[in-house]
C-alpha cells in the first residue's frame, strides 16, 4: 500500500471519528496503521495531560517522579533511555517540586525542559526522549479550518509557517508539510510534537480574534453590510483581515 493511500485512508477515517464525536476539535492526530485500541489509548493519554494533578517531590529521582505520575493518571510511559544515556541524561536526577491543581502536561514540562527532555503521545504510550531527539521525529495531523478560510488557503498556510518554529519543505527544502484538502475544509499537517502545539496555540488565537470581531460587530454594526464586516476587521489586526475574506 503506498503512503499517499495510507494517508489518506487515515485522513477519512479522522474525518468519522470527527463527525461522530461531535466535538469542534482544534486538532486530530491521525493513526493510517494504529488500530482503534491504540487510538483510543492515545487519547485517554491526552485527555489526562489536559487534566489537573498535584504532588509533592523532595529530591525524588527523575525515574521514580515520572513512573509515579504515569501510575497515578494510568498512562502507559516510555523512557528514551538509550539517547538519554547517549547525551548523558541520568535518569537520577533529583526532582523537587511541589504542585497543587496545576494541568499535568505543564506540570511535567516544569520538570523535564530544565535538563533538555520533553515528551510527545505516540502508539499508545506517552514517550520521554531529549529535545533534541523529539525534534527529529514528525506526527501527521488533521486541523477542521473551515471557520478560518474561504476559498484561498494561502494566508493561513503562509500564518502558520511563518508564526511557528518548525522548519518547512517549501520555504527550507527540509522539515514539515502543509497539505490542504479543500473538499473537506481541513490542513493535513506533517511536522514535529513542539510545532504542532504552536500551531494548536495559533488556530486557537485566531478562533478567539474571530469571535471577538464578531462580538465587536453585533454591538456596534447591527445593521452593517458585508463591506463593513470587512472594514471591521481592522479591530482583530491584519491577520483577521487576510482570513476573512470568503
């Protein structure tokens, strides 16, 4: 089977569990080879990084921290620890930290960037590797836009390569792609765990602009035309002007 039939075997399959959910996701992780255990598990995994923990470390090594909290949220953990060996990353490392109704994804990052570690949700497990490593390694993902683009997927494609960290194909001859599907409204984006967050951060600032714009509207211009809704745009900035147009 050739990738471009598994992405796109992937891609539909995104699309119904999307539709089915009924849920306005800012992104969906696409799994073309996983089976539905495995993309269940994954997003058990997630729903608890977006969940609230609490803990108390005093001098606890790393290795102990990470198996409690893994244990303690019921998620599957896997430690890079050959390239963490190889960078010289020493699973003893002592913690102390202490937290109380923090989200347990901000909570590990406090604990894993000061010594250059971060973490990403892939088959099923949530995995611990060195940045450097994790920068290495590209997800695909499928982000709905049809709320932030028209016809012309150009300023939202341009938004995102140039507001983002990740390097690009088309502007680096190396790094991630941008694959617009305009039937269906979404961007198929292949790029690193760091860069699709920033790319999260960004539809959802834009999603808030929109609705900001919108609010600004129904109080000053209830009566305006669409050559005043264009006009408004001026109050969320350039950025809002670029998307919105139909």
């Amino acid at each position: 089977m050739s990738i471009r039939m598994i992405l796109n075997l992937g891609l539909i399959a995104a699309c119904m569990v999307c539709h089915a959910s009924g849920e306005d996701r800012v992104s969906i992780r696409i799994y073309s080879t996983d089976s539905p255990v495995t993309r269940e598990t994954n997003e058990r995994i997630e729903a608890a990084l977006r969940g609230a923990t609490d803990f108390a470390f005093e001098h606890r090594p790393l290795k102990k921290v990470l198996d409690d909290l893994a244990e303690k949220h019921q998620i599957n953990l896997w430690i890079d620890e050959e390239t963490l060996r190889d960078e010289g990353v020493n699973l003893d490392h002592a913690v102390t930290l202490t937290a109380s109704n923090i989200g347990l994804e901000t909570a590990l990052r406090l604990i894993l960037g000061p010594i250059n570690l971060t973490m990403f949700v892939d088959d099923g497990f949530l995995k611990v590797t060195s940045t450097a490593r994790a920068e290495e390694i590209m997800h695909t993902r499928i982000y709905p836009v049809a709320d932030l683009v028209g016809t012309d997927y150009a300023p939202l494609i341009k938004l995102i390569e140039g507001s983002t960290s990740g390097r690009w194909m088309r502007i680096d001859q190396e790094g991630g792609v941008i694959q617009p599907y305009k039937n269906t409204r979404l961007l198929l984006i292949r790029q690193t765990d760091r860069c699709h967050r920033e790319i999260g951060g960004a539809l959802t600032a834009l999603r808030e602009a929109r609705k900001l714009q919108q609010i600004n509207f129904t109080t000053d211009r209830p009566s305006s035309t669409s050559t005043d809704v264009r006009k408004s745009n001026h109050k969320v900035g350039a950025i809002g002007n670029r998307l919105a147009a139909p």
